[in-house]
C-alpha cells in the first residue's frame, strides 16, 4: 500500500474506473471547450490548486493575436470555472505591472502559505521561466526569472528539500526543441539558483524518445515523489505528446526509483489528435486527496482544450512499478 502525504481534499473532482486502465479519462471531457473567454480561441495547459474549499486556476489562453497570456479562473467543483475576461496583472517590487511579451504553459504550487505560479516567460523574446507569488489569488507579485534562456516546463516540488525550495526545468532552443531533459536546479531564497542536477534523460520507448518535461507538481508518497510529465516523440507527421509518469527518491530527488516505460496517458480521444496543434496530451497540474488515494490530472488535449484524467494512487503505484525499466 502506498500513502499519499498531504491534505485530503474529499471534494476532489471523480469518477471511477470502468475499466483496468492505470489512468482513465473523464466521461465529460473536455471539462473547458474552445472559446470559454471572450476574444480567447482556445484555453489549454493549465493548472488547477484547491483554494480556500474549492478551487482556483491559472489558465493558458491564446487571444485573437495568437500570442498566449495567462487568464485566471474560480471554479466550485474543479470542473466548471469561471475566468476573468482579461489577462492576469502581475506587479514588480516597485509597484509597476510587469509587461508579458508572452505567457504558457503555467503551472501552480502551494507551499508554505504562498501560491507560486510557474511560467514559460518571454524575455527579450526568448523562453524562460517566470515565477510570480501570490496568497489571495487577487494580487500576484513577481518573483523571478530563476534560469537563463532558453528553458520552459518549470515546476517546483511543494514543500522545501533540505531547506531549499527545488525546480524543475528543461533546457531547451528558442524554437520547437527537437531535444530535452528534465533537471533539477536549488535556491534558497527563490532568486539566486544553482546546484544543477540531470534528473531524467529523454527515453528509448518510442513515446519519449525525442524530449521530456516536467508535467504536475510532484505529488509526495511514502515511496517517493511522484512526477507526471510529458514524452515525446517524433513521426512522419511531427510531434506527439504523451502523459508518462516516474517515482523519485524522497531523500535524494535527483534518484529515479521507478520510470514506467508506457505512458499512462496517450492521444487517442477527438480532443487530444485533432486541434490547433493535434495528438497533444500535456499534464501541468494533479489534484490529490491524501485519505482516499484519488488523483486528478488536469491535461491539455491538442493545443486547444482541458481534459481531466483520474487514477488512484495503489493502482498507478502498481502499474509504474510493474513497466518499470
Ligand atoms: C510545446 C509547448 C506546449 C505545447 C506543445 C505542443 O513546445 O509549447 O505548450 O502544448 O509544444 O504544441
């Protein structure tokens, strides 16, 4: 038996299995369809974090330009949000609004009473990570570019390691990166970053032979971190993303216990092979209930919508362990 450590959350978004599978899909999904905000084509990788007994998101929204933003989103049930129609304000030291050039694939992490959001940032044109803070969801503040470009999937664990707060990344080009690893990088006080370590190399199952990133915060068990993240990998008809998913050791992360050589989760449903850019599945954010053992995975599908995907912590534990490598 494995135990997920953290909060129960009981009212966290289900519904059970009607089959094997180590990860099944929602029967409604997807949970947020195109055009959800006025003058936004498509919503898509994006995070979700219980918030004050329900739930509160950061949402990746492409407005009638093309060019991503960050939108914020309340929802009761973590299945139907409500957003604000204009794009996230974030503030630097000095009180001044921090200018986006561009805003994706955001991710959310509770820890020690503050809300962290974790971008793939423009700067000077070039992706890299953001972090901004908040602990209302009202006003964020600005953090800090932690990494020099060209880096993106930047995600924190949720709680300190050795009294550091840990991220993790993956060090990328300026353009549609035909290569990739997740590493780990230390700081203290969330400005000043080192201690750079390889965590996982892109892998030979052909899912994740080309690239891999960090996907959801990991979740924290009694075996180790848990780690959603995305595979991918490269056919005649370009990239595929898919949802895989690994076991880090709890005393030293950057040890890999377990890496289950299948993905859990691969484009197959309408909304994850045909959208904006098709056969995309891309996990940022897992919902957990310590008591219960349910997780929820929020995933884009396509590049265009939000799907919602459950497991239960034995099953996926026995799964991960039973296609380790
Ligand atoms: C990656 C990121 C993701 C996107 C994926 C597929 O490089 O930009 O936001 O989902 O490509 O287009």
């Amino acid at each position: 038996m494995t135990r997920i450590i953290g909060a129960n959350l009981p009212n966290i978004p289900w519904e059970d299995p009607t089959d094997e599978s180590p990860v099944w899909r929602y029967s409604a999904n997807p949970i947020i369809k195109r055009r959800p905000i006025k003058n936004v084509t498509r919503v898509f990788n994006s995070a979700v974090v219980p918030f004050n007994g329900k739930f509160a998101g950061i949402f990746r929204g492409e407005t009638n330009n093309g060019i991503p933003y960050l939108f914020r989103g309340f929802s009761d049930d973590g299945i139907n949000f409500r957003f604000d129609e204009k794009p996230l304000k974030v503030y630097l030291e000095n009180g001044e609004e921090y200018e986006f050039q561009y805003a994706y694939d955001p991710r959310v992490v509770e820890t020690e009473g503050s809300f962290y959001v974790i971008w793939c940032d423009g700067l000077e044109g070039n992706p890299v990570i953001g972090i901004a803070r908040t602990t209302d969801f009202e006003r964020f503040e600005f953090v800090s570019h932690p990494l020099l470009p060209y880096v993106r999937n930047g995600v924190f664990f949720p709680k300190k390691i050795n009294g550091e707060y840990v991220l993790l990344s993956r060090p990328s080009d300026n353009g549609h990166t035909p290569f990739g690893d997740i590493y780990s990088s230390r700081s203290r006080d969330l400005i000043y970053w080192g201690k750079h370590s390889l965590i996982m190399k892109s892998g030979w199952e052909w899912w994740q032979t080309l690239k891999i990133g960090a996907g959801c915060a990991p979740i924290e068990t009694d075996e180790g971190w848990l780690l959603f993240y995305h595979g991918v990998s490269l056919t005649c008809n370009g990239y595929v993303y898919s949802m895989g998913a690994a076991i880090l050791d709890k005393d030293d992360i950057t040890k890999v216990k377990y890496r289950c050589g299948n993905f859990l989760l691969t484009p197959e449903e309408e909304y994850e092979t045909v959208g904006f850019v098709s056969n995309v599945v891309f996990p940022c954010a897992a919902l957990c209930d310590a008591e219960s053992g349910r997780i929820a995975v929020y995933y884009g599908g396509a590049d265009t919508v939000v799907g919602l995907a459950f497991t239960e912590i034995n099953r996926l534990m026995d799964y991960i362990k039973k296609y380790s490598r």
